[in-house]
C-alpha cells in the first residue's frame, strides 16, 4: 500500500528545498533584524517556531532579504511593510485554502474516498501547475492592482476629499435566504456545492456589471459599485440570476450609497451598516434601497423606485426603504 505522503516533502516540494536553517539562522543570512523578522512573519499568519527548530528555507531567507531591502530603501516605514504582510498574508491563506480544497475533490475516487495514491496524485498535481500558477497569480495581481490604482485615482478627481480612502461608492449586500434551515438538509458536500455555486455565479454577475466583490461570507456577499446605475444593475440581476444558475432558495439585496472607508481590501461605515439593515429588511427576491441610491435612480426610466415602510435600525435610526424594480415587472405587495 502507498503511503501517505510526508507533510515535509510537500513543503520541500512548493518551496524548492528543505528546511535547513533555525530562525537565529535565518535571520542573521537575510541580514534582517531579530524583531522586525518576528513581525513580519506573524503577519503572514504563520505560526511562531521554536528557537531551535530547523524550519526554514532556502526561499524563506530571500523572502525576508527582500522584505528587509524594501524597508532599508525608505519606500516604506516599519509599519506600512507590516501593514503589506498581514494583507497579503491573509489573502494568500484564503487563496491556499480555496486552491487545496479544489485539488483534494480532483483526488477523490468514485464514492467520493481519498486513497493513499490518490493523495500521492495529488502531490503531483501540485508540482506540476505551480509554475504556470506562478504566471498566472503575477498576472492577475498586476492587473488588479492597474484596476484598483485606477478607480483610486478617479476617486481622488471626483471628490472634494481629502481622504484618499475615504469616498462616496454604492455598497451592495446580498443573502440566501433560508441558508440555516438549508445546511441542516444537505450534507457537507451538498452544502459546499451550494455556497460555491452562490459564490461563483454571484461574483460573475458583479464583476460583469461593472462591480466589484469586497468579500463573501458564505451565504452572503458584500459588493461595490462607482455608480448608482451600476449599483441597481447588480442588484437586480442577483436577486433573480442566483437562482436561476444554481438550486437555491431566494435571494434578497439591500444596496446603499455613500462615503465608505476603503481599507485594506475592505469597506467600513454608516453605509455599509445601512445596506446590511436594508437586506435583512427585505423580502426574499426584492431589492430594497435607501434614499440616497432612490434618489439618484429617479430618473432612470428602465428602473422603479418605490417607498415603502419605514424602519428602525438599531444604530442608525429611522431608515427609508424603496423597493427597487424594474418598470416592466409585476408590483409585489409593499413591505
């Protein structure tokens, strides 16, 4: 029988060698200084190794000589470069974990087990797309960070801010609805099938909408878009278009406009605590707006804003909900 394959072969495998110096080692080749190292390192998420344990590489030395160049040169400050790290440190995590998670099914046999040689193929599998990943993930990088410097930019020219991160922008939730008494029917797989298909073809129509997802928490998704139109094209299209790919039961959407706080990835503020309320407040398959996005939608003649109740949210006060809509769609009952 083959055996399981040794986590430190894998290792050596995706990192170009073993493991062969201890951290006092590592730092004093990396020419860095013992604190910033520690920082640095705890940053990326990775957990903190014994003095003497012989736990790092070749590529881990370049890694913190580069880290430590780029901070010598005086680009950034200590804190900016760990600010770097824990950002790529956390999106890097979640890409692993989304990119193991994808191998182990391709290694599961026909009832759905993991055999010993299909962990061996698994491994192989690996090694043999890291280079063309390697392209690829540099690729996609460059060109989100032309997309993210240009929205950035247009930001800085249109607004009277002085801010550079904070800016008026549309902030869009959307939920599956009954999502609690949904995991409790299916399996572990039927679930994990549920919320990647939410997840994909929600992303796919933000992104074809001119929008941009921020972050996804299984049965939800957080989205922005620069326009109110834009805004109100997502969120129209989600709360019939998930449904249709994928067998879920409705989905609802709040949207908001107005000035966020754009940091590290994420959007914090009045408004985006508003588009959460406005989505718990919806019925499942509407949209409800608040009166900001109402107002500017007002004269969009393919679109239809509708007042309805208006609601108390805790923390925000009194909130006035419109139903969006289509001018061609049948009228739901009000709120």
């Amino acid at each position: 029988m083959p055996s399981r394959p040794d986590p430190t072969e894998i290792e050596a495998a995706l990192l170009g060698g073993e493991a062969r110096y201890t951290r006092a080692e590592a730092v004093r080749l990396a020419g860095a200084s013992p604190e910033f190292s520690g920082r640095v390192w705890r940053a990326l998420g990775f957990a903190t190794r014994d003095e003497d344990a012989i736990a790092f590489t070749d590529s881990d030395v370049e890694a913190l000589r580069v880290a430590t160049r780029l901070l010598e040169s005086g680009i950034v400050d200590d804190d900016a470069a760990i600010r770097l790290a824990r950002a790529m440190g956390q999106t890097m995590t979640r890409l692993a974990e989304w990119q193991t998670s994808i191998l182990s099914t391709m290694s599961r046999g026909p009832e759905g087990e993991v055999g010993e040689d299909r962990l061996d193929s698994l491994v192989g599998i690996a090694e043999g797309v890291l280079p063309d990943v390697e392209v690829l993930l540099l690729h996609i990088w460059r060109r989100q960070l032309a997309a993210s410097a240009a929205r950035r930019i247009a930001f800085m020219e249109s607004t009277e801010s002085a801010a550079p991160t904070y800016f008026p922008l549309a902030v869009g939730f959307a939920d599956l609805v009954s999502f609690t008494t949904l995991s409790r029917e299916l399996d572990e797989v039927g679930l994990a099938e549920v919320v990647e298909g939410f997840e994909s073809t929600a992303t796919d129509i933000v992104a074809s909408g001119g929008g941009r997802v921020v972050k996804t928490l299984g049965d939800e998704i957080l989205y922005v878009a620069n326009t109110a139109k834009q805004a109100a094209e997502i969120a129209l299209r989600l709360s019939v278009g998930v449904t249709t790919h994928i067998d879920v039961p409705d989905v609802r959407v709040g949207v908001a406009y107005g000035p966020v706080l754009a940091l590290l990835g994420d959007v914090f503020g009045t408004t985006v605590n508003r588009s959460s309320r406005l989505t718990s407040f919806a019925r499942p398959g509407t949209v409800l707006i608040d009166e900001t996005l109402a107002e500017l939608l007002k004269d969009e003649e393919s679109l239809q804003v509708e007042p309805v109740r208006p609601r108390h949210a805790h923390g925000l006060g009194k909130l006035q909900p419109y139903v969006l809509r289509r001018t061609f769609e049948p009228v739901r009952p009000p709120n």
